[in-house]
C-alpha cells in the first residue's frame, strides 16, 4: 500500500508516520515545499515502512497523483478553515485520480462540505473521508456508546493537551482565525451562532481510579462536531466543544481578544498566529499529561440522565492520540477492510471498540462516570466504577452506612525539627511509638464522614467531603482550618491518596508548599493496612503511621430488644 501524506513532516503528519512505521506493507510519501525537512524526517523513521521524501505543493496534488499513483492520499496539512474558495482541490484531484482520500481537518464547515462530493467519490469506486481524528471521530464514538442506554438531549466536550505536546503553527493560525468570529453550532434545538473562543467553562477531566487533571479552563472551538454530530441523534438540541491549553494566562489573554474583536468588529487576529504560536511552546511547565471529556445529559427510562466520558493520556502518549484514527483505518484497509466508497465525515469511521484497542500498551486510560445517589458512601462517590475494584477489606471500611469503629495497632514516627513538631501539635497529630493501639471510629454525616482516630489515648480528628468546584472529584479532609484537596488512586491493589491543592480558612495556599508524602490503604493477610506520611518542603517529615485495623462488628440486639 502506497500512502501520499501531505505535510507529511508537521505535527499530525509526522505522529502518523511514526505509528505506521511498524507496518512492511506500507511505502510512504513524505510531502512538503522543504525537500530537506522531509529528508530530515524521513532518516528518523524507524521500522520495516520504507519513507520516501517528496517535494510538493498541495498546489502540484495533480501531477503527484499521476506520478506517483498512491492508494492513499492524506492531508495532514492545514489550516483547512484558510483554503479558500477552492478549499477542496485535493479532494477533487484524488476523485479525478479514482485514489482513496482522507484528512486531518478540524474545520467545522469544510468536513461538513464535504458530502457534496458523494456520488462522485462512489462512481470513481474511492472512500473521501474528511475530519478523521479525535474530533469528531473520538466523539462520535463515544456518544454512540452511550445512546445505547439513554436519549442524548445535550452535549458538552473538551480536549486539554499536554504544554509539552507541541501545537503546530498551522493550528494556531485555525485558532487565531475564528477566535471572535461567528461558530455555528446547534443551541435549543435550532441552527445558531456563537462567538469563538468567548465563551468558556470550566471542568476536570477524571477516569475512575486514576489521578485527575486539574480543573482545566476550556473555551468554545469551531470544530466539526459542533456540525456533524447533531444529525446523528435525532434528540439532540444542544452541543458544545472546548479546548483547554495551558497556560490558562495565555488561553485566558485568547479569550480577551476575542471578545474584543467581537465586540469591536476588529478584523481577523491570524497575524498574531507566530506570535502566539512561538510563545504557547516557550511556555512549557506543568505536567506532562492531557486529557479529554465528552459529557452527556439526555432521558432513560423517563428520568433524567449524566453520564460523562473521561480520557487521561500520559507523558508523550497523548499527542498520538489524533493521528490514531486514520492509524486504524490503515491497518484495517491493509487487512482488508477498506472503507466504504463515498465522500462523508468520518464520524463512523471508527467505533470506542477500536479506539480501545489502540490505548492498549499505552499510558492512555478512559472510563465512564454518572452521578452516584446522594445515599452512596462517600468513597464510591468520587472513585465512580473503580470502587468496586477496591481491595475486600479497604471497600468494607469506607461504605458505613452507620457509624462504625475499627481497632488495630500502629507504629508512630513524628517529625524532629521544632516546626514539623509544631504544625504535628497544632493538627492533634499523635507523638512516636512503636506499637501503640490504634481505634477509628467513622460516623457518617451529611455530606461526608467524621473519622475520631484514637492513638494510644490521643485523639485526633478529621472531616472527610467530596470536593466541588475546582475540587471535583477530589477528597476534601478538614484537620481544624487546614483543608487538603486528596486525589483517590487506584494502582496495584492500592489505594493512595495524593495532596492536589491545600487551603487554610478557605484561602488557598501556595502548590509549593503543598504537603507531600506516600499516603495508600491496602489488605493485608484479610485486614485494613494504613501507611500515611506527612510531609512539607523545608520542613521535611511532620507525622508518619502506619499499621492495620479490624473492624468491631456491632453488638446483636438482646431477644427483649434492649441494647
């Protein structure tokens, strides 16, 4: 099979090549107007795929396309929303040339265009596939996984990459071109407008289990599932897309721009694009992890319905995820099942299925959420599904439904400096011991649990909560006026909790301070195992303890009914 990938070396282009690189089936065009950066990739690419540079302008697909005769032209080019009135000249020339034609594109109008081309891509026997990545092919997939139990009336999504992804100058110059102009999108049923880039929202991205984002700031993109979602579900009224790069400073400084260019009727900010662009990848800080969200509210059964998709890719594994799809359609059409002739969208193109099959053996981990019932144990309540796959003993103890105590033994460590011992003595914390007798006693309350824990005859205590806000599905725990916003995270039959954010009297407190230390619940020869270390930059260890509990069943009612 032999593929023609237009802008071959830029950012889409470049991660495609890379994950097709294993396949000896392929020999694979890298195209661009710089014959030595095509060159340069090329002699980078490892595996048994021959690479082959190609010097072209889109201009010139034509004459390539008779030359080389391709099965398969991609156009990992762009800005697909800046091509023009002849914006479909690649796609016209593949028709011409009866060869297979798919594209990056995230531009809302031009991947809904493309139908207009179906009988004619069908008479020439070719598939013309239009918008085959993670929008809209990622989220069409997953609303069609959740309409199979529930009538979607409304749809909220985002995608948050990581700062060190690395975002090409051609995206920026699609980003800076619609911020503060009209988007098209569906709002209370009808066809309507808004404003790119000026209106926003805020959420976390959480799978079940693992370590969430941090609340991200997302703003409304023009992408193509604002247009080619929609007609998939009759149900339907509202739809709306979001990106959340970081630094929020830089996305926030996007968002005035664009309001003012709205409200002013500036003309179009694309001259900033380099500007922008260079400074976006100079800010790189923070942790190296994106994300995903596709949000559902529709009817089951008569009654209302959330259900929420989440995405986490770690390190470098995330920036692959939109080259992923057309991935999978190559090696689908290398085994022997090619798409279906005919010009579309690509909102079919795939289904959660293959998406799944392509995170395994990577650091990319998605699940499902709804809203647990008031009622439900507070655990469950912010771990989602994952709860059910808590160690026997660690599930047993956090869903009380009536105050309940646990005894045990523990050893105490405690800080030596005079500032740890002081902060250990402000918060209760016990003094060190080897093996001291430990109780808990968790009383459910409303909205959360009070743990009274009792080292030895010293007693310290602590108000447990589910975060909201930029807290969301976080652990909150109160010790007097320190609260610590906990992330819950389940890794080799352990549960750890990890410090995200602390405040004192509701005033939030510097991350660098933020106490630190390896904190998990586990079982243990069939008890509840605790290890919990508290520690502070420059203060070093405050308090640490660690050891196991036994629950203390209830005493049995008397026959009389006497206590």
């Amino acid at each position: 099979m032999k593929l023609l990938v237009l802008g071959g070396y830029g950012v889409f282009g470049g991660r495609l090549a890379r994950l097709i690189s294993d396949m000896p089936e392929l020999e694979v065009l890298i195209c661009g107007r710089d014959p030595e950066r095509a060159a340069a990739f090329c002699a980078t690419c490892d595996g048994p795929a021959r690479f082959r540079p190609l010097r072209l302008d889109r201009a010139a697909i034509a004459q390539a396309l008779a030359v080389e005769r391709p099965d398969l032209v991609v156009d990992a080019s762009g800005p697909f929303q800046l091509y023009g009135e002849d914006c479909y000249g690649v796609v016209r020339a593949c028709i011409a040339a009866r060869t297979d034609y798919m594209d990056f594109a995230d531009g809302a109008d031009f991947v809904s265009g493309v139908s207009r081309f179906d009988a004619d891509a069908r008479a020439a026997g070719i598939h013309v596939l239009s918008g085959v990545s993670s929008f809209p092919v990622l989220t069409a997939a997953v609303l069609r996984r959740m309409a199979e139990t529930m009538e979607i009336v409304s749809v909220e999504g985002g995608i948050a990459p990581s700062p060190f992804a690395g975002i090409g100058l051609n995206v920026m110059r699609a980003v800076i071109g619609y911020a503060g102009a009209p988007v098209r999108l569906r709002r209370n049923g009808v066809t309507t407008e808004a404003i790119g880039l000026a209106e926003s929202m805020r959420y976390t991205i959480a799978v079940p289990g693992r370590l969430p984002l941090r609340n991200i700031h997302f703003s409304l993109v023009d992408v193509p599932d604002l247009q080619v979602i929609p007609p998939e579900h009759d149900t339907l009224k509202d739809i709306w897309m979001g990106a959340g790069p970081v630094p929020e400073v830089l996305h926030r400084a996007l968002n005035l721009l664009a309001r003012a260019r709205s409200t002013f009727g500036l003309p179009s900010m694309v001259p900033l694009a380099g500007l922008f662009y260079r400074v976006l990848n100079l800010m790189r800080f923070g942790e190296h992890r994106g994300g995903m969200f596709v949000q559902a509210r529709g009817i089951r059964d008569g009654q209302e319905v959330t259900q929420g998709w989440h995405l986490l890719a770690e390190g470098d594994d995330g920036p692959f995820i939109p080259s992923m799809a057309i991935e999978a359609i190559i090696r689908k059409s290398v085994a022997g099942a090619r798409p279906e002739p005919g010009a579309r969208p690509a909102t079919r193109a795939l289904e959660l299925d293959d998406y799944e099959r392509l995170f395994e053996g990577r650091t990319i981990y998605s699940g499902m959420r709804s809203p647990e019932p008031q009622t439900a144990p507070l655990y469950r309540k912010i771990l989602g599904t994952a709860f059910e796959a808590l160690p026997d003993r660690v599930r047993a103890l956090h869903q009380p439904t009536e105050t309940r105590e646990w005894t045990g033994h523990a050893r105490v460590r405690r800080g030596t400096g005079w500032g740890a011992n002081a902060i250990a003595r402000l918060l209760g914390f016990p003094g060190g011991a080897d093996r001291v007798p430990v109780s808990v006693v968790l009383s459910p309350r409303q909205g959360g649990e009070l743990w009274t824990r009792n080292f030895g005859g010293s007693n310290f205590s602590s108000i447990q909560e589910c975060g909201t806000g930029r807290n969301d599905h976080l652990l909150i725990e109160r010790f007097g006026p320190v609260s610590v916003a906990l992330a819950l995270v389940l890794a080799e039959d352990r549960l750890f909790l990890v410090p995200r954010s602390w405040s004192f009297l509701g005033i939030p407190l510097p991350r660098l301070l933020l106490p630190d230390g390896t904190s998990f619940e586990t079982e243990v020869d069939g008890k509840f195992r605790f290890d919990v270390e508290i520690s502070m930059p420059l203060l070093g260890l405050i308090v640490a303890y660690k050891g196991d509990l036994t629950e203390i069943e209830p005493a049995a009612p008397s026959p009389d009914g006497a206590a």
